[in-house]
C-alpha cells in the first residue's frame, strides 16, 4: 500500500521585493523629515491643550526667553528681502554674499550695528557668539518693530499672502518681556497671533 | 530559499575536485527588520515633533472707540500673581475679598465652571455669560498666562480679554504678598 506523501513546503520567503519597498519608504521618509535645527535660545514652551498644529510656511516667530528676543521667519526669499530693507533703515548695505548667509540662518538676536560681524563668522563660531537679543521699548522705531514691520511687507510683495506671527515664549519668562512683544504687535494691529505650546494631557 | 547555503560541497571520491557553488540568496528578514523599524521610528519623530499653536485674538487698539461697557456683575476677573498663584474675584476690585487659587482641575479651573453657572443663574436674558478679564502681574511668568488661557479653553468661556493690570489690583496682589 502505496502512502500519501504530503509534500514538504519551504517555510521561508523571499524577501526581496519588501525589503526594497521598506528601504524606498526609508528613504522618502529621511528625505521628507525636516531636519531640526537648533535654536539659538533654548525655550521651555508651556503646555497648553491645544491640538492645532504650528504652520511650516508664512509664519515669523518672536522668541522670548531669558530676557532676551529673537526673531526668525521662514523663507530664505522672505529673509533676504527683509534684511535689505532693514539694511536701507539702518544703513547698513549687505552683498549677495551676506544676504545668502543670513537667508540660511533660522533665528537671530543681534541688533543691527552688530548683524554684518555676525553674518560673516563661520557656522562655529556662529555659536559661540553671545547673541544679546533683538532690542525692544516701547516706541515704534525699535529694532524689532522695524523688523517685523519689514518682514510683513517682504511677504506681502513677495508672495501676496498676510504673514502669520507667533511668539514662541519660555515658561519661566515673566510675562511684563511678553507682554512687550504683544503690544508690538498691537500697534501693527496683528490681532491674531498663536502662542507655540507643546501637547499636554488635561 | 532565503538562507546562505552553508551545506558543504560533500565528499570527493577521486576525480576532479569541484568548486563549492555557493548559494546567492541571502537571508533578508534582519535587513527588513530594520528596515521598518527606521520608517517607524522617522513616522513618529516628523508628526509628533511638531509643535502646537493657540491662536490668540486680540482687541484692535489702533481704533479707539470699540471699548464695549462690561457689566462688572459679570465680570470675573482673574490676576496672575507670583509662585504660580493666582486671586480672582467677581465683580469690581475691593467689593470682595479676593480669593487665592492655584492652577489645576480643583483650583482655577472650578472656579472658572462655579462662577459661570452662579452668573447665568442669576442673570436674566440672552447675554448672561461670563466675561473673564485675564491681569498678569508683574511677577507672573508666561507659562501661567499659557495656562490660564488654556484653562480659559478648556472651561468653554465664550467671551474673555487680556487687560492691562491697574494699581488697585496690584495692590491686591502684594498685600498677598504675590507681587
């Protein structure tokens, strides 16, 4: 009596074909991930429960920590712009050269008497540099008013859009610092601006 | 299939000796392990990075006729002291003790509930919310103006403001010894 041979499978499976869509997944995804840049000031933001995601484009961030301001935008076109208006208010002529330096640069807190020295050091040096912040008062001829007044008028012509504010503050900051941003932006009549908070659970 | 071949090329009883013909599969699943275990880990570290925005609206203080007459029987202000502690009270400044608070489900954030029901119970008509008037002191850091905007939110309170601190309430606050 003749028995039934059960045919023996092989358990294994080639991998070929997922190993090559897991690495082309790998690899979109490496080159999508936006690389985190480090700030120049370390802030704490507070947690707040708010899900709304921060916007990537068309938004300038004040960031105030430790006493100190500093200003970002995003878009190296919009930076350039703005830093060559902010050269004619200040009479400080930049070359090409300088403007892509600084169109590279995410945040700063210098003031203008001190941006040339500070866009021409190397990226180390660069971080050793004691950045004292943007200066601020009260009236609407300081730096970082002019700043931010140049930036909204770099984005309108450039890209026809309203230019979004958000103030990126440290939790132990005392509020009188913030509050000094805010009536900045009053007196330009930003009245819709987003405070940067991180996630947290009720 | 998949593996190395590592079987050996068996015995050579005389004649020529053979070259091992070596398999070219090779075993994958480490390599696809690891793999996913990097898309998985580039997935998590792009969307939860992000950080969050709270959108803030603030009066226009460029016109100067658009002060709206508030109630102060609805009013409830809160002022933001130092050590994280905060006084509220309803109504105007030094018609009642204020009361100290801190942050937190049993602190502020009761209050917040009690004091809008207690409103709307007593007053009458379409209008009869609770307007919360939001005074950082001095001493206060940003994160409790954070905090307190959050709570604000999360309570439901249809109509609040950021006001400037005035002296009386200051005084409030250093009499508690907060600013």
């Amino acid at each position: 009596m003749a028995r039934i041979k059960i045919p023996r499978k092989s358990t294994a499976i080639d991998m070929t074909a997922m190993c090559d869509v897991a690495f082309l997944l790998l690899t979109f995804f490496i080159l999508t991930a936006k690389l985190k840049q480090e700030d120049p000031l370390q802030v704490d933001t507070p947690g707040a429960t708010t899900k709304q995601l921060f916007p990537d484009l068309d938004v300038a961030t004040v960031t105030v920590g430790r006493g100190k301001i500093f200003f970002g935008m995003e878009g190296q076109d919009i930076r350039k712009e703005t830093l060559t208006a902010m050269g004619t208010k200040y009479n400080v002529t930049f070359t090409p050269d300088e403007l892509q330096k600084f169109a590279l640069l995410p945040t700063f807190g210098v003031p203008m008497n001190q941006m040339k020295q500070f866009i021409n050091l190397n990226q180390d040096d660069r971080k050793k540099f004691a950045q004292i912040g943007i200066p601020v008062d009260t009236t609407n001829t300081s730096e970082l008013f002019n700043w931010i007044h140049e930036a909204r008028v770099a984005d309108a012509s450039l890209r026809q859009k309203a230019l979004r504010f958000a103030i990126k503050g440290d939790s132990h900051q005392e509020y009188p610092e913030v509050k000094k941003v805010i009536d900045i932006f009053q007196k330009q009549a930003i009245n819709k601006f987003s405070l940067i908070t991180s996630l947290k659970t009720k | 299939m998949a593996e190395l071949d590592t079987s050996g090329g068996g015995k050579h009883k005389g004649g020529k000796i053979r070259s091992k013909k070596a398999s070219t599969r090779i075993d994958l699943t480490a390599m696809v392990d690891l793999a996913f275990l990097l898309i998985t880990f580039f997935i998590m570290a792009t969307t939860l990075a992000k950080p969050k925005a709270m959108d803030t609206f603030w009066p226009d203080k460029t016109k100067k006729d658009v002060q709206l007459p508030v109630p102060e029987s609805r009013t409830m202000t809160v002022l933001l002291g130092s050590n994280d502690q905060i006084e509220w009270f309803v109504g105007a400044p030094g018609k009642s003790a204020p009361t100290k608070d801190n942050f937190g489900k049993n602190g502020i954030r009761k209050a917040l509930i009690e004091n809008s029901k207690q409103i709307e119970a007593t007053h009458a008509g379409k209008d009869n919310f609770m307007i919360v008037l939001v005074k950082a002191g001095s001493k206060s850091t940003y994160k409790n103006f954070v905090t307190m905007l959050d709570e604000i939110n999360i309570t439901g309170i249809k109509s609040y403001g950021v006001v400037d601190i005035n002296p009386a309430e200051v005084a409030l606050l250093k009499k508690d010894g907060l600013d």
